[in-house]
C-alpha cells in the first residue's frame, strides 16, 4: 500500500513538472522531474526498458529528505518520467532513502536495495545519522518496502569498521545465480573502504570481505561503489570525498576515483594496478553502470560537482542532470569512455570541413548550435613549427561564451566556463595533461542546452562541465595562435 509521503509527492511531481517547458531542459540528457536530483540509483534493464531512479527532493531545487526518482527510456536518450519509487515514510528511513541498485528477481519482480537513514540523538544535543541497507519489492512503477527491513545494519558491519558511514549498495547477480553487493565503509583509521556481501536469494545477506581499502591514498569517505570485470580485468569506482590533487588528477575535492587490477575470488579482495580519475572536468560524480542485453558495460553520473550545487537562482524550478551514458572498456591499464552508440541515431545536418589552415579567430559556415556534436582532428599546419594554443568557443553571443582549449607545448586540455553567465566566484576552469604526438589530437564535443562533454583521443579521457548560459548564445568559434590544420565534422543532435 502506497504511504501517503510517497502519494503527495506523486501529486506534487505531477502537478509541477508541468510548469517546466521542454527547451527549458536538456534534449538527451536526463534532468530530474522537478526539484532536486544528485545520485544515479538502481540503474537496471527490466521488462525490456532502462531503468534509472535518482536520488531526489522535488519539493524544492535544493538538497533534502532523499526520495527516488525514476524514469525509463529504450535508447538511455529519450526518458520518460514515471511516480516517485521511495519516499521516506518507515521509521529505519524516515531521514531520507538514500543510493542504492535494482536487479531482477526469479519470480520477474524488480528487487531495490537502498540506504535508509534514522538521525539518532547522542550526547550533548548532537545528532549522528545511522545508515542501514534496506529492499523494496516492485513491478517497474510501484514498490512494496520489505517487511524485515533493514536487512543489513550495524549488527553486519565487521569489528573494527565505521558504525555511522555505511552507505550506497550497488548489488549485482552472478552467472550461478547468487547475488554480491558492495557497500561503502569507513575503517578504523577514518578512511574509505569498501565492504563485500553476498546472498543466495538476494533477500538474507551475510559479510564475506574487506574488498579494499583505502588507506588513506584518495580522499578519505569513499562514496557510490561499483564493481565489475571489464576486458579481463576487475574494475572499480567509487566517488571519494576530500581527495588531494596529485599532479594533474584528483582536481575535484570531492571527486571520482577508478581502480584497475585483480579479483582473487577466495579471500573476495581486490587488488590495484591503476589508478585514474573517471573525469576530468568540474561537474561529474557518483558513478553508477549497467551490463546492457547486447553485453555492453554503460557508465552513468551525475553531472555536477558538491562544490558548485547550491549557486543556481532560487526561482528554478529544477537542478540536476545526468551524463551522457558512456560505453566502457580497458586498454593497457586505462578506462576508455565512450558515447553510447545510441547517439549516433540522433544526428542530422552534417556539416564538414576539412584540412582547413587558420592562425587566428573564425567561424565556419553551418556551425553552431546548443544540441551539437563536433568531431575535430587537430595538427600543426607545419609540422617542424608546433602552434601555441588552439581553442573552440561555444554557447557564445556578445559577453558570452564557454571554451576548450589545448595547448600542445604543455600537451594541457583545459574547459573554461567563466564567461558561461555567472556572476559567481565558483569553479569555473580545470585542467588536464593528455596524450598528443606533437600536437595532433582528437576531440569529441557534445554539447546539450546545459552541458559539454569532451572525448579526447577516442575516450582516454573525459571533461564534463555544466552551463547555463541562455540558449539564444548558440554560436561556435575557432581560435589558434600559431598556424593549425583543422578536420571538423559538426551534427545537430535532434529527435
């Protein structure tokens, strides 16, 4: 029986989401309904559609009591709103109903594993939030909280391991039918670790390991784990909190961590070899992936940044997208993002130049727009005299614009969104060091109303960045100090 928290936010959802117009959200990028959206949850294919739920306020653009968003979509491109799946109504969550995953059961029904939180009174007025791993049974639209919630507490967490921070399950189900969940943990030195579970039929759970733990190299809390094999290799990804840069990774403070290395499936511990950043732009966290029907690993995140989450005007009615889903794979140690294929369905108007030779400003005919893709291939005009600097300027007007640029003496990519339109002293430029063979590179722009995605050299690496520039400034403009040579194939992204 539906609690009347979760029937009022259905109403309110459904009331509200219609005073949002369709240009007033992105095209292809999952936007929350109306209110608040952070963490992808419960990203899942089930009875033939996509699932993904979201961490979720809709009373108000800004952070509060965790709901469940949801949507589903055929294409991970096209995404249709379904009712609100959990709202914080039972006494174990009545704080907020906080990430977690799905998987299909054996009788069809779709089994939601989450975080409840209980804020619990302690000494001297102060409060602690205790966090417990909690199930929901459901149909695809409507869920039933399971009657011996919670299923993992403080009874389950090892000696020796934080009782407060225990959050985010990501559950997954094996080819012999058991099922393994990862959640994250604190250990006893304050830093981030990240707990094993297994279950026969995805409702008892018992404690098998330590995966890994981090021993305070990235960051201290690590957030949102996932964990699979990929290529031969076992991977995992978390969003730690509070990292140090190291050189040109880790820029983002609260920022997302890759590990690649071994699984040793007896001791149930993993074993690094790698390390990277997911992204390398200002606005991405909490990953979240799907192993899709026709066997491909897709990533998806929450396009923003802690840091920057609380500077859009009160009056907007939502805040919070998603990025593009992104097909993974290993390469020499290294993990290659890429579009989802899918993406390709929507271009239209191509436009192509090539072998152009430029030295300073310029546009070209046919280029420009807010829902676009760009692939752009770059080299020195000469090849003995390397260019200092290249640019591309987009969502551009008078006293406007957000720019890439790449400066190939260095071999630094850097985003710039400063003259995106705020009027804030927020994060608005990063930098990354990329791969280039004396100034040749590749870049794939995606841009969408709000957004801009780089893939640099077919997905060595990502920038993601936010922007909310009004959409009349949808001009695109080339820089080069120095003489380049320039290939670009420009799409408008519709349908």
């Amino acid at each position: 029986m539906t609690s009347q928290t979760l029937r009022e936010a259905r109403k309110y959802e459904e009331t509200f989401e219609k005073k949002i117009g369709t240009e007033d959200r992105p095209g292809f990028h999952l936007s929350t309904r109306v209110g608040w959206m952070n963490d992808p949850n419960g990203f899942s294919y089930y009875q033939g559609k996509y699932h993904l739920f979201y961490q979720y306020h809709p009373y108000d653009p800004y952070w509060g009591p965790m709901h469940w968003g949801h949507a589903v979509s055929e294409d991970l491109l096209h995404w249709e709103y379904l009712p609100a799946a959990l709202a914080p109504d039972q006494d174990y969550d009545r704080d907020g109903c906080f990430s977690g995953s799905a998987v299909t059961l054996p009788d069809g029904k779709q089994l939601l594993m989450y975080t409840g939180v209980k804020r619990i009174p302690v000494s001297d007025g102060e409060f602690r939030d205790e966090q417990t791993q909690c199930l929901a049974i459901g149909d695809g639209i409507d869920y039933v909280k399971y009657e011996h919630n919670p299923i993992l507490d403080r009874e389950d967490i090892p000696e020796g391991c934080s009782k407060a921070d225990f959050r985010d399950p990501k559950m997954w189900q094996e080819e012999d039918g058991t099922y393994r969940c990862v959640v994250a943990n604190r250990a006893a030195d304050g830093s981030g670790q990240i707990l094993l579970y297994t279950s026969l039929d995805g409702l008892d759970w018992k404690f098998k390991s330590v995966l890994s733990a981090n021993h305070n190299r990235f960051g201290v809390m690590w957030e949102c784990p996932d964990f699979f094999q990929l290529d031969k290799k076992a991977v995992l990804l978390c969003s730690p909190m509070d990292m140090l840069p190291e050189g040109f990774e880790y820029h983002n403070g609260n920022g997302t961590l890759c590990l690649i290395g071994s699984f040793d499936e007896v001791s149930g511990t993993f074993n690094m070899e790698t390390n990277q950043a997911i992204d390398y732009g200002i606005d991405f966290y909490a990953t979240q992936t799907i192993l899709t029907p026709d066997g491909r690993r897709v990533m998806i995140a929450w396009m923003q940044n802690w840091d920057t989450s609380r500077l859009h005007p009160k009056e907007t009615r939502w805040f919070g997208q998603m990025t593009l889903p992104r097909e993974l794979s290993v390469k020499e140690g290294r993990l290659i993002q890429k579009p989802i294929r899918e993406l390709e369905a929507l271009r239209s108007n191509k436009v192509e130049y090539r072998d152009i030779e430029f030295t300073d400003a310029m546009q070209l005919e046919g280029i420009k727009g807010r829902r676009v893709e760009m692939e752009i291939e770059l080299a020195p005009s000469d090849g003995e005299n390397l260019y200092k600097k290249f640019a591309v300027r987009f969502a551009q007007r008078e006293g406007f614009h957000t720019a890439i640029s790449f400066r190939p003496y260095e071999s630094i990519l850097k985003v710039d969104r400063k003259f995106s339109g705020s009027r804030r002293a927020a994060i608005h430029q990063r930098r990354c060091k990329v791969r280039d063979e004396n100034g040749k590179i590749r870049l794939r722009l995606i841009l969408d109303r709000f957004s801009a995605e780089v893939f640099v050299n077919d997905g060595e690496q990502v920038m993601t960045i936010t922007m909310y520039t009004e959409q009349a400034a949808d001009g695109i403009s080339f820089f080069a100090d120095g003489s380049v040579k320039m290939n670009v194939v420009k799409y408008d992204l519709v349908g």
